[in-house]
C-alpha cells in the first residue's frame, strides 16, 4: 500500500492506494499555511489523479503537476498500463 503526505508551495497533497483505488485530498493553502480549499478524490489510477485532479486544481501548472506526479511515483504509486 503506497501512501504520500507532501506539500509543495501551497498545495498539498494526502493520499493512499487503497486496493483498486487512488484516495486521498489535496489543499490550497495561502501564504500563512491556512486552508483555503479541499478537495477529496478517489481514482482508479495514477494518470488518473494526475489529469482529473491535480492539473485541474492546479490551474494547469504543468511544472507542478509533474513534480507532484514524481513524487507520487517515488512513494510507489504507479500507472499499471
């Protein structure tokens, strides 16, 4: 079971695989570190998480998405096809 916990500028990202299942929230935080958004997600895959929810909530920041995505495959994640 793969799991991630990290921030990286004001987003921050949870998540586990649970079995089948991507699950887990990402935050926008503002400069202080106060929450300013939640959103939870469960997805069946990596690309998954990566297209649907961080680009989107990342306004597009592809630079962002990838860091985030490398983090996620460190921690184990992987995209099974």
């Amino acid at each position: 079971m793969s799991t991630i916990d990290t921030n990286m500028g004001r987003y921050c990202l949870k998540a586990n695989h649970a079995g089948n299942h991507i699950k887990g929230t990402i935050t926008i935080n503002d400069e202080g570190g106060d929450q300013l958004s939640l959103q939870e997600f469960d997805e069946h895959y990596l690309d998954d998480v990566v297209n649907n929810v961080i680009y989107p909530v990342t306004g597009g920041n592809r630079e962002i998405t990838r860091a985030l995505r490398e983090q996620m495959i460190k921690a184990g994640f992987n995209q099974p096809h």
